[in-house]
C-alpha cells in the first residue's frame, strides 16, 4: 500500500531472463502486486519471476500491447505503474513516481526518459526517432508530450474503463497517453526519470516500429 491506495506493478517480458532479476530485487516493498506477462519466452523470464514472486500470465499471442492488455485485465490495484523486463527503466523510481502523482493530483503521469542521461541507453538514432513521434503526438493532439513511446506509466486503473485501446504491438504505448489525452476528465502530466542501458537482447526493429508507429497516430487522430 501506498497513501492508502493499492499498487500493481505490471511488466510485459519477452525473453528478459537477464534483467528481470534485477529489476524485482529492486522493487520497493510496498508494492502489493507485480504482474509479469510471459509474451511467448523461450527462457527461464517465467522461472525467474515465480521464483522471486511476481505473478506470472503467460499471453502466447505476441505483442506489446496484447501483453499489457492480458496484465491490465488480471490487476486489482488501485493505481497501475508499468516497467520494462529489462532494467532500463528504475524500479527505485516508483516511490518517487507515486509521490508526483499525489502532488501533482493527477490520474495519468507519464515518466519520460528525456534528457537521456545515460550516453549508452539510447543511440542517435533512437533520439531522433522519438522526437520525430513525440512532435507528430503533440501536434496532432494539441499537447506538448516529450516522450510518447516512454513505456513506464503511474495511472488510476479506473481510467482503463473510459479508453479504446486497439493496438496489440508497441503503438500501443502512444495509443494509452493518446486516450488519456483525449479525455477531459483525465489530468495528464509527465516527468523525468533516469533511463539507463538495457539487458539482453534488442527486440524492437526502429524503422519498422518507427514508421507503424507514425501512421498509427494520424490513423488514430482522424478515424
């Protein structure tokens, strides 16, 4: 518990035998659930988190938003914080987050990774990537957003009610701030965290991703 409130932890994992031991020795313990979605590993990623006790789905159905999907519907928190398997966002941050999101009264709080601080967590291209998407995020919605593809989030779980979530790949990480966004009712804000080099091997392919992801948002804007 924290403030009174629940806290589920929810980590979609692809093969992230490397980091996600990291990543749950360094939960904070006042997490009431952690929730790691088993995208399809071929590894010990399920072994790993059992042994540790996180809650363990397993979504055959590959896709980063399909797994968030799976964890959103098997959470009981009352407030949602979400991480990569793979240690590049800060578990220790989580304190941190939720105090922001108290302050701030807010049901929607994105954690951007910029500025990168970590010269070795993001290459140029990736950079320049994200800008690319954050700019087209903020124009077509009227919204200054600094990091739309940041994958770690801090909202209310009742908002999941009130938002049409589509995408099954990672589009899906611009589409949840797009219907918080979208939403009069939903206080949007954001703030920076410490973003460091990830463990294990690399499953997003930037071209690919980057491009769907573009078309995803005018998609998204104007149908």
């Amino acid at each position: 518990m924290y403030n009174n409130q629940r806290i589920t932890v929810i980590m979609p994992c692809l093969n992230e035998e490397q980091g996600i031991e990291q990543v749950l020795q360094r939960m904070p313990p006042f997490v009431d659930e952690v929730i790691v979605v088993d995208n399809g590993s071929t590894d010990r990623t399920s072994e790993v988190a059992t042994s540790m006790g996180a809650y363990v789905i397993r979504e055959d159905a590959r896709g980063y938003g399909r797994a968030y999907k799976r964890g959103f519907a098997h959470a009981t928190g009352d407030v949602i914080v979400t991480l990569d398997g793979d240690h590049s966002y800060p578990p220790d941050a989580i304190s941190y987050l939720l105090e922001a999101f108290r302050h701030l009264d807010v049901d929607f709080l994105n954690a951007s990774r910029f500025p990168v601080r970590d010269p070795e967590a993001m290459s140029f291209k990736h950079k320049v990537g994200n800008f690319i998407l954050s700019i087209a995020m903020s124009l077509l919605y009227f919204r200054w957003v600094s990091d739309s593809q940041s994958g770690m989030w801090v909202f209310r779980r009742s908002i999941l009610s009130n938002m049409t979530l589509e995408s099954d790949g990672m589009a899906f990480s611009e589409e949840i701030k797009i219907e918080a966004l979208k939403n009069s009712k939903v206080r949007f804000a954001e703030l920076s965290i410490h973003y460091t080099s990830r463990l294990g091997e690399i499953k997003l392919n930037p071209w690919r991703d980057g491009f769907y992801n573009l078309w995803f948002l005018v998609k998204k804007r104007f149908t």
